[in-house]
C-alpha cells in the first residue's frame, strides 16, 4: 500500500489557488473579483457570464468537431464499413472538409419562404442548445449557475426547441418540412411526460431541483441513480433520445419518408447550423444522463485526485456511445408506434415509480429508516419492479401472430386516407380486398 | 431613479390593455385566446411586483396564486383551443363574426 | 446588482414585452401573432427574474413557450381553410379602442398615482420549496380544485376535439368534394339553407 496521505496534504494546500485545475472556478472568481476592485459591478458580472459561455464554447466546439469524426467512424464500424478514412490521416480531418464544404456553399432560400421567420431558426436553435450547458455542474462549485430550480430550467429551456424547429418547417413552405417539423413537435411533447416523470423521481427522492444539490446528494448517500431508480434512467434515455430526433426516433427527418424533416429547405451552413446544435444537444443529454443517474462528477472519492470535470467527461463519453449503439443498431419506428410506446408503455411506467419514489422517501425521512440498511434494499427492491415492468412490456408487445395472409393485409392498407373514409362513410362493410395477382 | 413598484404596475396595465384591446377587437377564435392570454400575464405581473415589493404576508400568497392563474391558463386553453377545433369542424371558419348560429 | 445593470435590464426587458404584445396587434398573419405572443412571454419570464422570482419565470417559461404557445400552433395548423388572418374587426375596433383606453388611463393612474408604501429589500429566497410547501399546506384545498379543474380540462379537451369515425368521414369526403371543385361553395352557406329555407316556407305560408 502506498502511504498517500502526504500527497492529499499537498493537494489540500493547492485548493483554492488559480492554478488548481481540479476547480477551474477559481480562476474564474479570481478574473471577476480583480475587476471589481476597479470596476463597477455590473461589468464583473457581465465578464463572468462572458467567461463562462467562452469555457462553454470552447470546450463543445472542439469536442463536436472530433465527435462527428467519432461518430461517423463508430457507426461504420457497427456497421462494418470503414467510415471516413480519406480526407486527413484515419480521415480525421472529415469534420473539417464538411465545415469548409458547407460554409461554401451557397444559401438558397425558397422564393414563397416566410422570409423573416426562415431566416431566424438557425439562429434561434443555439439559444437553448448553449443556455442548457449553464446549469450542467462540472464540478462542486463548477457551473455557470447553480439555480435552485435547475431542473426545471433544463426542462423549460429544452422545450422551447420545439418552437425553433416549427418555425424551421413552417416558414419553409414545403409540406416535407411542415410534415417534419409537426411530427417533431408532437413527438417533443409527448415525449416531455415520461422525461419529467423520469427527473421528478429524482427530485422526489433527493429532495432537492438544483442538479449540483442531486450530484451532492449521490455522493452524500454514496449511491447512483441508476441502481435506485433504474427505470428512471430507461425511460430518460429513452425520451432524451427522442426528443433528440436520433435515428430509433428520427421520424421528424426521416430520408426515406420526407426528405429531410424540417430543414429540407436549410442549404449550406444554415443546414450546418442544424446539424452541429443536433450534436451539441445529444452530448448535453448524454452529460445530463451522467449527471442525474451517474452521478456526474463524483465517483467514490475519486474526484479528490481527478479533476472532477474529467470524470464527468469521462462518464459523458461513456452514455454518448450508448446513444451511438442504439443509433447504429436499431432501426427506425413508425410514427404511432412511438407514440405508442410513450404513451402507453413509458408514461405508465415512470408514474408508477413516481409513487414508488414517494412511498421510499417518505419511508427515508418521515419513519426515519437508516439510509446504510434501507437503500440497498429500495436498490433490490426497485430493480425488481424495471424488471418486472420490462417483461410485461416484452409480453404484451410482442408481435402477434398474423390472422390473414400478409398480401391481403397490405392491399387493405393500401386503401386509406379518403377511400376508406368514403367507404366507411357509405357503411360498406369491409374495404374491397384485392386477392392474388392483378 | 430607482425602479420600483410603479414602473412594474404600469407595464402591467400597458400589456394588460394591449390584450384587452386584442380580444375585443380580433376578428379569429385564435386571436381573441392569444388577447386573453396576455390579459393573464398582464395580472400575473402585476402580482409578482406585489410579491416583491410588498409586505412580508403576501409575498408568498401571491405567488402561489400566480401559480394557480398559470395552471387555470393552460386549461383555459386547452379547452378553448378544443373548442375553436369544433367550431372549425362544423362551420369551416373560426371567426368570431361567422359563427351567428345563435343569432347572438 | 447596481442601478446600471438593473435599469439595462427592466427597459430591455419591458420594450421586449410591450414590443411583442404589439406586434400582435398588427400582425396580419396568425402564426406570426403565436410567435410575437411567445417573445412577449420570454420578456416577461424575464421581468420575474428582475423581481427574483426565478421559480415563476421558469414555470412561465415552461408552460407558455414550450406548452401553450405550440398548442395553439398546432390548432391552427388543425384549422387548414379557416383564415388565417390576424386582422380587427372594423367594426368593434373603435368602441373597443375607447373602453381600453378608458381602462388604460385608470389602470395607468392608480398604478402612478397610489402611494404604494411598504418597499422590502430582500427576496424570497428557495421559492420553489416554500411555494410547494404552502401549496401542500396552506392551499391544500384550492390545490386540490386546480387538479380536479385540469382533469376535467383534459377529459373535456379531448372529448370536443375526438372525431368519431362518421365524422371523420364525412368530413373527409366533403373536403374530398370541395377539392374536386364540386362543392366550391361558401362553407357557412353549407350550413345555413335550413334556416333559409323555414324562412322561404314562412314566407310562402303567408
């Protein structure tokens, strides 16, 4: 055993200088606190927000770069093929030519466009993909506003998306796009339920909407999320990456259906614009993930000798190739089965645990039971009934076994939309089915 | 100058008349909501400065009523928005001048 | 915060709202009426920051820009031959002018005029904790009422807005008829001949 109480010592004594990258919040206070000695204090607190977008900035711009390249590979590889590999060594610098590409491009706008409302989206879309990394803790003291209602703040600013992308389709003037963009929209609010569920167990449980106060409480319990409320996390991941519009839920921009959602009518860098919020905003979900159900930037006294902020990216990384997996493997849904499957599976489930969170927290603070005895217990106790749920799920989901031969099943749905209405509307019986070959 | 409780009554009354004057006088269903909806945040404001600048007691009343305004809204228009879809699907307009039936 | 900052944020903020609100006064256009009706929100999210009432401005966020003001763009995307122009009435738009201004001056003049006393420094400070505390407490029973009145809502909302099957039939068949131009008519004629037609029937009687 190595004696590292000597080291800790010498660490402690470093906590609060500059130079300690462990916190880089100090550095930060440090800037703000020179300039209001001089300077009125309004300039400190705008030179603080200014600070802290730039280290936001400045860490998402980089990492989307390298991400595109990541993820463009990782999918090839799932999907065995190589991937980029020509542009650069291992075809590194793809992301680079893309952004070059795109930027040369030029900007076409159609000429019945909506103009003001179409040129605003690419715009409007960075709004809430930056707003929601200012509550995202890297650190114990590490955020650029620790809100107490952050929670809500996260869910609140990550709806607004929603307008930004049916103003995209709208404006447009062409029907793929308003097609996208309506199916994005109500697939975001209905996916908006089982996401807030899925945080108010959280919150439920740790009695607290601020994140920091949930990583606090996680580290405090010495216990993650995902093993307290496992289908929490299922059904976070689940809506997060619907609301995402990541490829088992793209129907919002699906090529084979409506050329490509919302932005059909986006060429260029405004596309581009698109593109890298999307990007943006899968890493920020996967970072929220980490944070809620993983703990974020605590694991088990590890964050004394790491810098916090890398075992968070760490943990980011970890939950984004869990998002490329399921992008890789799983191939699209339907519309109404995703809706479906929101509706009827997801929101029932995460209710349910809403209750279940409620029983154990009241069980934790009103009747006093020792958290060391009874978390494990709730842990068991809790990942029993995911399992539970996700075997009924599997058994009441499962395909049934057709009634009729499958040629008539489609001719009969070939007939739809005004046909059948008509047909119904003069009460035949059954729409005509077309059996064997024309 | 400090801003204080006035300035924050005044924009009220402003963006409450505003409303007011959107749901008086907007010819589509959909109009008259959006009028009524400012009307409500026009009050909520003005509660809100209440809180603030009030007196202990009702700091928090306030709020808690503010809350209960926000959620009678979204029902407000849940089911108004509803109805203007059943309007719509009987008469093929949602304007508030064509929908006579009643001869009101 | 200083004076500076506060004053920076207050006439921002206050234009913003204000701007927004008029904006849908002239708009002509439905869907642009929705979103300056959205940038008027966002203005007055953040007037409740001014007043330090984070948990309301997140809640205003929450509800009107991301529920409210998409619901109603989804029912006028629902109303497809409805107009869709956002223009006044000319008829009640003056006599209505008249009452808001009256309105508006007395509003104006007891906002102005009244001495309002009793100006506190500090804030609230954990809203979101107190007001859920005192919702479960104080407001149990109007707590109660409000979700009772949001079920009834929901119930109520999806029972107006359901299209039976026949419904939906006919309807489609009729826009159907109308596309193929056979029923090119002014669609409140539709429903109107019945009482033309009582009334033709009257006359012919008398």
């Amino acid at each position: 055993m190595i004696d590292l109480t000597g080291l800790a010592s010498v660490l402690g004594s470093t906590m609060g200088a500059w130079y300690d990258f462990r916190d880089l919040n100090n550095l930060q206070r440090l800037i703000t606190e020179w300039i209001a000695d001089w300077g009125p204090d309004w300039l400190a607190s705008i030179i603080a927000g200014v600070l802290g977008t730039l280290g936001i900035l400045g860490v998402i711009g980089p990492t989307l770069l390298i991400l595109i390249w990541v993820e463009r590979k990782v999918i090839a590889r799932f999907q065995q093929r190589y991937g980029p590999n020509r542009v650069g060594p291992k075809g590194l610098l793809q992301p680079v030519a893309d952004a070059v590409k795109l930027i040369l491009k030029e900007q076409l706008a159609p000429r019945a466009a909506d103009k003001l409302i179409f040129f605003l989206p690419p715009v409007l879309i960075f709004v809430p993909g930056v707003l929601i990394w200012g509550v995202l803790p890297f650190g114990p003291r590490m955020s650029v506003a620790d809100l107490n209602v952050g929670v809500l703040f996260l869910l609140a600013v990550s709806g607004t998306t929603v307008l930004v992308i049916f103003m995209a389709g709208w404006s447009s003037n062409n029907k793929y796009a308003l097609f996208g963009a309506m199916r994005a929209v109500a697939m975001s609010i209905s996916y908006e339920v089982p996401m807030v569920l899925a945080l108010l167990t959280l919150v439920v449980f740790s009695g607290t909407m601020s994140i920091n106060g949930i990583v606090q409480w996680q580290q405090q319990e010495d216990v993650i999320f995902i093993l307290l409320f496992p289908l929490s996390a299922i059904a976070f991941f689940f809506a997060a990456s619907a609301e995402l519009n990541r490829t088992p839920a793209d129907i919002s921009e699906a090529e084979s259906e409506i050329v490509a959602g919302y932005h059909t009518e986006y060429s260029g860098m405004r596309f581009g614009l698109f593109y890298a919020v999307e990007l943006g905003n899968t890493l920020v979900v996967s970072a929220f993930i980490a944070t809620f159900f993983l703990g974020g930037w605590w694991l088990w006294g590890l964050d004394q000798w790491v810098p916090s902020w890398i075992i968070l990216l760490v943990k980011t990384g970890a939950v984004y190739f869990l998002l490329i997996w399921t992008r890789g493997t799983l191939p699209r849904l339907r519309v109404d089965q995703l809706m479906g499957f929101c509706w009827k599976a997801l929101v029932p489930a995460t209710l349910l645990f809403v209750v279940v969170a409620f029983v154990e927290r009241t069980l934790l603070v009103s009747e006093g039971w020792d958290t060391t005895v009874a978390l494990p217990v709730m842990a068991v106790i809790n990942i029993a009934l995911t399992l539970g749920a996700i075997l009924l799920f599997a058994r009441v989901s499962r395909p049934a076994p057709l009634r009729r031969p499958a040629r008539i099943r489609m001719a009969g749905a070939q007939i739809g939309g005004l046909r059948a209405a008509r047909q119904v509307a003069s009460r035949t019986e059954e729409p005509q089915l077309q059996v064997g070959g024309d | 100058m400090t801003i204080g409780i006035e300035h924050y009554l005044t924009l009220g009354a402003l963006l409450f008349c505003i409303g007011f004057f959107i749901a008086l006088s907007k010819k589509n269903a959909i109009g008259v909501l959006i009028g009524v909806e400012l009307m409500l945040n026009a009050v909520n404001l003005t509660l809100v400065a209440f809180s603030r600048f009030g007196s202990a007691e009702v700091a928090l009343s306030t709020q808690v009523f503010v809350v209960f305004i926000i959620a009678v809204a979204a029902a407000e228009v849940a089911v108004g928005l509803a109805l203007a879809l059943v309007v719509y699907r009987n008469r093929q307009t949602i304007s508030v001048d064509r929908t006579t039936l009643l001869r009101g | 915060m200083s004076d500076f900052g506060f004053h920076l944020a207050f006439w921002s903020l206050g234009a913003m709202t204000i701007g927004g609100a008029s904006m849908i006064l002239i708009s002509r256009n439905l869907i642009h009426a929705v979103i300056w009706l959205v940038m008027s929100m966002l203005g007055v999210a953040g007037l409740y920051l001014t007043l330090s009432a984070d948990f309301i401005a997140v809640v205003q966020v929450l509800i009107y820009v991301g529920a409210i003001s998409v619901l109603m763009l989804f029912a006028i995307m629902l109303t497809p031959r409805a107009e869709r122009d956002n223009s006044q009435n000319i008829k009640t738009a003056g006599p209505a002018g008249l009452v808001v201004l009256m309105v508006m001056i007395a509003t104006m003049w007891v906002a102005i005029d009244t001495d309002w006393g009793a100006v506190r420094e500090a804030a609230l400070t954990e809203q979101a904790r107190l007001i859920g505390e005192s919702l479960i407490k104080h407001y149990i029973l109007p707590f109660e009422i409000g979700a009772v009145l949001l079920t009834a809502a929901l119930v109520g909302a999806i029972a107006l807005a359901r299209q039976d099957d026949e419904d939906a039939a006919v309807h489609a068949a009729s826009l159907q008829a109308e596309l193929e131009g056979e029923g090119a008519v002014d669609p409140v004629d539709v429903v109107d001949p019945p009482i033309a037609a009582d009334a033709s029937d009257s006359e012919a009687t008398s």
